[in-house]
C-alpha cells in the first residue's frame, strides 16, 4: 500500500514573513493506493443439531437405548448384567448445507451433561466409515450398529463434567476430513475409558432437551 497526497486549493492565503507576500493556503489530502490488495470475506458461524441419538448396550445387545429421550449415556464397567458392559452413545449430524468451497477455520461440538458426577471422567469420540451413517435412533442396537473406525480417537478428554453444565470438544480436522473428502454426514461414537476396575458412567442430553441450549450442537466457522 503506498501513500500519495492530492493537494488541494483553498481560497484562504497566510503570509509568508521571510518572502514578503502572501502565499495560497493548501491542504495535503492523504489517499491510499490499494493496487494488489484483495478483499477477505467475513468468518460464518453455522450451527448444526444433531438429528439422532441414542446408546447401544453390550450387555442387553439387541435392545434399542431409549428412542426420544432427553438423555444419551455412555459407560465402561461392572453391572447386575454382566462384569464388563460397556454402553456407547452414538450422535449423528449432517454438514451437508455448507456451501461448496467452504474454508473451514474451526469445528466443535458443544453438549450438555444432565448426570451429577464427583469422579474424573474419561471418554473418547470416534467416527464410523461413511457406510454406517443411514442408522437411526428408532432402530439402532449394540449388534447392529455401526462399528467405530480404528485408529485413534477423534477427540478425548478427561475431567470432572458438572451437572447441567455446557462443555465444547474441538473436531476441526476431523470435520475438515467430513466436508472435503467424505459424504458430509457426522457419526460421533462416545466410549467410556475408565481406568481398570472403576466404573465411569455419564450422561449427555439429545436433540430432545426442550431447552435449544442444552442440545447437543455442533458449531462450524467457515469463510467462501
């Protein structure tokens, strides 16, 4: 960017003492020149709810969670069942409305937690391939439902969640990998990981909380 000044006339005039007259009054006008600069478009911030949710049991494998609850829940650890039950929680979106030649700057997942907790808890949130994203909360069981992909986690974390409190994971590569390389439909699989012989058991809330708020959300910011 350079910098030119465009003077400008006025029909005021000073009087110059070393010169013995009087001299036109000018103003220097600076002006910008923007040769090679390009505009940038503004970040959008889009938001998307989940349209199903549900959680699949190890140790009740052909029992569909609980259809149009408020409340998903996922679990490691001994039960009246079984001694090793796991409970996986399964959320699906889709991004399909982003437009075509989106940036993605960012990606998270904000959600809800309904269960009073005192202990730390760890969890890990995997994908599925894009073969398994036609189930449905009406229908999903632990024998039929989608396995999740191998390899490391998507996101995870550890920490002691608060009841009825808002907490946001962030999922940009792997949203980046959904929206530019993939059919644009969003599986998250929360697993437990509890260490040996504890029990780690929480809930999260679903697309059924009446409060938008307390829905599980995921945020995406992009520019065209």
């Amino acid at each position: 960017i350079g910098d030119t000044y465009l003077p400008w006339r006025s029909s005021y005039w000073i009087y110059n003492a070393q010169r013995g007259d009087f001299l036109p009054l000018v103003y220097g006008v600076k002006a910008l020149s923007l040769t090679g600069v390009s505009a940038v478009s503004p970040s959008i911030m889009s938001r998307y709810n989940s349209s199903d949710s549900n959680y699949v049991q190890q140790a009740l494998p052909d029992l569909t969670g609980c259809q149009n609850c408020s409340f998903t829940r996922y679990k490691w650890g001994s039960t009246a069942q079984t001694t090793s039950d796991e409970i996986r929680t399964y959320l699906k979106f889709s991004i399909s409305s982003l437009p075509a030649g989106a940036i993605i700057e960012s990606a998270s997942l904000s959600y809800y937690v309904t269960d009073p907790l005192d202990a730390p808890r760890n969890f890990e949130i995997y994908s599925i391939a894009d073969a398994g994203d036609g189930w449905q909360e009406a229908s999903i069981t632990w024998n039929n439902a989608p396995l999740p992909e191998t390899g490391p986690p998507r996101a995870s974390a550890s920490f002691v969640p608060q009841q009825n409190t808002r907490y946001s994971i962030d999922l940009t590569p792997y949203i980046l990998e959904e929206y530019n390389s993939r059919n644009k439909v969003v599986t998250l699989v929360f697993r437990a990981t509890p260490p040996p012989g504890t029990v780690n058991q929480w809930s999260i809330g679903t697309e059924e909380q009446t409060a938008r708020i307390n829905r599980p959300t995921l945020f995406v910011k992009y520019r065209t």
